[in-house]
C-alpha cells in the first residue's frame, strides 16, 4: 500500500527556509524582519498540524510523502511523514512558533543583529527537516543547519559567555555529526542505499553484515550526544543557559528530542534485533540522568541553568520510556515527550520574562530573589508549570506520569519503577524551591545605591508567548483524550515497521524492482499486524485482582 | 586502492583527534577538519572507485559506472565541513580578541 503523495509535507521545511531568505533582504528594518519571522513560523505551524490531520484521516496507515524533484524512490530524496513525524514536526512547530511570538516583544540586544531572525527561522527548518526525511543524508544536512543556526545564535548572545559555550558546543556536536556521517558512510557501504525504508527492509531479512551494527550504534551514540543524555552532556547546561531566552525555550524543549527522535526511530525501525542491548543502555543511561539531572538542578542558583539540567533528568525519564519498549512505554515516551515540550519552553520563556524585569537580565536566583512578588500572573503561570513539570493532577505533566508509570508496571521493573517515581520527586522539590525564591521571598532592600532607578523606564519582555504555551499545559491536561489516541496510533505504527519501509517502496515494488529476501513483504495491502491495546491510562488496574 | 585509502583515513583520523585534543583552539579547530576529511575519504572509498567509466557519460557501454550517489555526498559534506569549520574560526578569533589568549584553559568563565 502506497504512502498518499502530499506537497504540504515539504511545507514546514521550506517556509521558513523562505522566511529566512526574505528576512535577510529585510535586515535594514528589524522591526519588520520579526513580523515576517513571526507568520513564516505560524505558517509552517499550520502546514505540519495539516500534514498531521492528513495522516489520521488516512486512518492506521497513513503515511504522507513528498519525493524531491518528482524522482523514484531509491533515486531521489523523499520526504516521509507517518505519524511520528508528524506528531514531532507539530510539537516542534508549535514552540518555534511560540519562541518567533516571544521575539517579537523582547529585549534583547542581540535580536537586533540582522541575521538573529534568519537564523532562528533556519533552526526551526532544520528541526522539521530533521523530523520529515526519509533518507540518512538528508537527516545530517539538517541536523547541521539546526546546529549551526543554533551556535549563530548563542554567540551573538547578550551574556558574554555565549561565545565560550558556543565554541564548547560547536567542538563536541561536531563529534557527534562526525560520528553519524561516520555511520551513514559505512550504512551506504554496507547496502548501497541512503533511504531510510530500503534499510530497514535490508535490516528486516536478519543478516548481518560486518559494518551494519558498528553503523547504527555509531548513530545511536551521535543521537545521545545531541540529546544531552548523562554521560554526553557537558555542553548543555551551559549552551542552554547562555542562549536567549526564545532561542533557549526552543532548543531545551525540541531540539534536544530530535536525537530521541533518531533513537525512536533507528531502534525500531533497523535495530529490531539488536533492541534488547540498546535498551538495557537507554534505562541505565536515563536513572543516571534523572538522578544527575534532579540533584544538580536543586543545587543549581541560577534559575535558567535549573531548568537546563531538569531538562537532562526529563530527557532521563523519557528514555527509560523508551527503554522499557513495551508498546505502552512507547505510548508514555510520546506523550511525556509532546507534553515535556511545552511545559519546558513555557517555563523557560516565563523565566526569562522575569529575568527581564532586573536591569541585567540576570536569571541568577539572588538576583531575582523576591523580583516577582508583584506579578501574580506571572506567579500564577510559573506555578502551574512547575506543577505540571512535577506531573501534578490536573496538568499535562500528570498524564505523562501516569503513563509512564502504568507502563513500568505493565512491564513489572518494580525497582527502575521506585527510582523513576523517587527521582519525580526531586522535579517537584527543586520547582517549588525556585517558586519560592522568586516570588515569595520579600525583595531585598536597595541598600547600596540610594539613587537606585526604582521606576526607570525599563521594559520588561511580554509574557503572552508563555502564558499561551502553559495555557497549552492545562489544556493538554483537563482534554488529554485526543493526544493519548494519537500516541496509541503512533505506538501502534512503530511497533509494526513494515508499514514506514513498505509505505515508502510500494511505488519501487510495483515498478518490479525486487526486494531482498526474506524482508517485508510489501506486496499485499497492510493491516496493523497486532491490534493496538487501548490504554486505560486513568484505570489503574490492580495486579492480580 | 583500498589498502592505500583505508591507511590514509587511518593517519588522518590519528592526526585529527591529537590535533583535536590540544589546548590551542585554533589548532583544535584544525584536527576538527582534520576528523572531517578523513571520514570524507571514507565516503570517498566506499564507492567511487568501484567502476571503470565515469558516471553520466557516452561511455556507459564500456563497463560498469562508478557510484555517483557517493560523490553528491562528498560535494555536500565538503561544504558542510568547510561551513563549519569557517564558523569554528570565526568563533575562535572573536573569542581570542576578547582573552587574548587561544588556550582553552584560559576561556574557562563558565561554571556552576
């Protein structure tokens, strides 16, 4: 069965690529450089939630592909986005979309440099790019033009350390690219071809060739190093902390799930036999990094720097998701990665909201110790994502817990199932401590500077981009319905691999070219081979009842 | 040929990560390009020389082509390597006007 031929795939890639295009022809006005930055990111937001209806109205098997310059399969670069994808690129789009809104009303000098918006909009093409293709190439080309807008972007920073995290970054990812093009070079020795779905189906027939394995853990340690996960993760708390605030919600919320994308991927779609190392790897990798993450954030005075390493502990829980892999584990790693987007960038932005409010723009907690007292929205905001980060009841943070710890019982790893829910108590703890500092705390007085400029005209940046995304929070939690269907399909579709290979090559097979033997038969018309198992996320079931 | 490239990518990889490790960045940035050429021989190894005639060509009756696929591949990741290598530079040389200095111990302000 043939994936639907869709143009509006290549929508969220080539949009902002034009924006970006046009933003520098603009870079005299920057005024007007942010607006056109602004509608290109809605536009390609509208573009992946299009792509993304088409995929569930084409029911389980949907899968929408555009093939580059109109060429076949094995020949041209094609662009796939089942619902994975899609689900992915509309989560990435979304907060892109949210960081260009922030942009919009900031502060910050380092907007005014001409090439900040094209940069940020070629970050926001890099992620969907990286999310859509379908070919090995094609995901490094894209995974740099995200990198390397990125490192742009934090150099130019107001913080002046900016420029050493940039350069810390730019060494250690380079060594990441370095190893994936390493690993897509001998998968392109190994069986000739680039397309994602031609390799899963030469992986599917069960050889082995002498360089496919070594390729693909390669892969798996490049996506580690670009998702920050514990051992690889020197670079992160201090390029995140450095960045801008839109470009810092942006990169600590989505840009680091595109490694977990790769992992999501590679792991179910090549490495089905090799899958029980793997994950073993992933569940020790994620306790370290929750725990490392957790104990470092609440030790940490800077209110940035916090949500940058609970970041490592989120990304910590979502592997252990991935690594337990029951098909519920993989519906939990969906949602808590969709869910952890927002409430991640939210946070972020809702930080640097109140870090604008001092004159240096410092998040240091000493700094903003008691600055919120008077700014009850904001409060309130900060303590709704806080909660939601913990997994508290009415919020979107409560399902992803949930789910993921349905799933760790599903799968009976009682003792990993202790230390992740021990290890959510550390995000509850450091949360509520910073909440406190910020805006319980009385203001200390102004004791040095008698002539302090209490009521200086200073602009502080507008909390609307965060509020909508924490508004998201709430609703992803009171209607949470649609999103745990979603995640279920999806589950479903990675737990069957053939329907990504065979989507993509029906239109090679039937044009007679042979497949390997003893690969997926792509022939017949598909059917999800086991029926997805509703998840009765809110009915806990009793053991043994 | 092979033999001759397998050993050249070995020296490059054993040159670019000493290089890599030092503490002068702008002789780290080297190795880094360094690493990047010689997995661009790899590539280059993994296909260009498997056939007689050149791709694309009226000479296609003579034998088998070699693989074009490897040297698109090997156009783009020069250009990309190059991009970063350029952004590498220019980051080192604002950050050596700034400590005057392009040891990596001395570019430490970040902690916490």
């Amino acid at each position: 069965m043939a994936g639907a031929e869709n143009p509006w795939v290549l929508g969220p890639i080539i949009i902002p690529l034009f924006g970006a295009a046009l933003c520098l022809l603009l870079s005299q006005n920057n005024r007007l450089q942010r607006i056109v930055a602004l509608i290109a990111g809605l536009a390609a937001c509208l573009a992946s939630i299009v792509v993304l209806l088409a995929n569930l109205e084409a029911g389980s098997v949907g899968v929408q592909i555009y093939r580059l310059g109109g060429w076949a399969t094995p020949f041209g670069i094609v662009l796939v986005a089942d619902k994975l994808a899609a689900l992915f690129c509309v989560m990435g789009s979304i907060v892109v979309a949210a960081g260009l809104l922030y942009c919009l009303q900031c502060h910050d000098k380092c907007l005014e440099y001409p090439v900040f918006m094209p940069a940020f909009l070629c970050m926001g093409a890099g992620l969907s790019g990286s999310f859509y293709t379908g070919d090995i190439f094609t995901f490094f080309v894209f995974l740099e033009l995200m990198v390397m807008s990125s490192v742009v972007m934090v150099a130019v920073a107001d913080s002046s350390l900016g420029l050493e995290a940039a350069i810390k970054y730019v060494f250690i990812s380079g060594m990441g690219s370095l190893l994936l093009l390493l690993g897509i070079a001998a998968l392109y020795t190994t069986f000739g071809t680039l397309t994602m779905a031609q390799i899963a189906q030469a992986f599917s027939t069960g050889e082995r060739p002498l360089l496919a394995v070594p390729a693909a853990l390669m892969f798996i340690i490049a996506f580690l190093i670009k998702s920050a996960v514990v051992p690889f993760h020197f670079w992160q708390p201090d390029f995140h902390t450095t960045a801008p605030t839109p470009v810092h919600g942006v990169l600590s919320s989505v840009v680091v799930k595109v490694g977990i994308y790769g992992i999501i991927r590679n792991t179910s779609s090549y490495l089905v036999q090799e899958g029980d190392l793997i994950r073993t790897i992933l569940i020790v990798l994620g306790l370290v990094g929750i725990f490392f993450g957790g104990l470092t954030a609440l030790r940490t005075w800077n209110a940035k720097r916090m949500l940058a390493y609970s970041t490592l502990g989120q990304v910590g829980f979502i592997l252990v998701a991935i690594g337990w892999g029951s098909q519920l584990a993989i519906v939990a790693a969906i949602i808590y990665i969709f869910n952890h987007a927002f409430i991640k960038s939210g946070l972020l932005m809702l930080t640097g909201v109140i870090a604008s409010h001092n004159a240096k723009h410092s998040a240091d907690l000493k700094d903003l110790a008691g600055s919120g007292k008077g700014l009850k929205f904001i409060s309130v905001l900060y303590l709704v994502g806080g909660l939601a980060l913990a997994g508290v009841p009415p919020f979107n943070g409560f399902m992803s817990k949930v789910a993921l710890v349905r799933s760790g019982a599903g799968v009976e790893s009682w003792i990993v199932l202790g230390l992740v829910v021990a290890g959510g108590l550390l995000t509850m703890i450091y949360m509520t401590r910073t909440w406190q500092w910020i805006f319980q705390q009385e203001p200390p007085e102004a004791e040095d500077t008698g002539h302090a400029p209490a009521h200086a005209p200073h602009k502080s940046d507008s909390p609307l981009a965060p509020a909508l995304l924490i508004a998201a929070c709430v609703l992803l939690g009171i209607f949470a319905g649609p999103l745990v269907t979603l995640s279920e399909d999806t589950a479903a579709q990675i737990a069957s691999p053939e329907i990504y290979a065979c989507s993509v090559l029906a239109q090679m097979v039937e044009s007679g070219m042979s497949l390997p033997e003893g690969s997926y038969d792509c022939t017949g018309g598909m059917e999800i081979s086991a029926a997805p198992t509703a998840l009765p996320v809110l009915v806990m079931e009793v053991p043994g009842r | 040929m092979s033999i001759l490239f397998a050993v050249a990518t070995g020296i490059m990889f054993g040159l670019g990560i000493f290089q890599l490790l030092r503490r002068d960045l702008v002789k780290a940035a080297m190795g880094f390009y360094t690493l990047f050429t010689a997995v661009n021989l790899f590539m280059l190894a993994a296909g260009a020389f498997d056939g007689e005639v050149p791709a694309y060509t009226d000479q296609l009756a003579n034998g088998q082509p070699s693989d074009p696929v490897v040297q698109g591949l090997l156009l783009t990741a020069i250009v990309i390597s190059l991009g970063s290598y350029c952004l590498i530079l220019g980051l080192v040389n604002v950050s050596a006007n700034r400590f005057e200095s392009v040891d990596s111990h001395e570019v430490d302000q970040l902690k916490g």
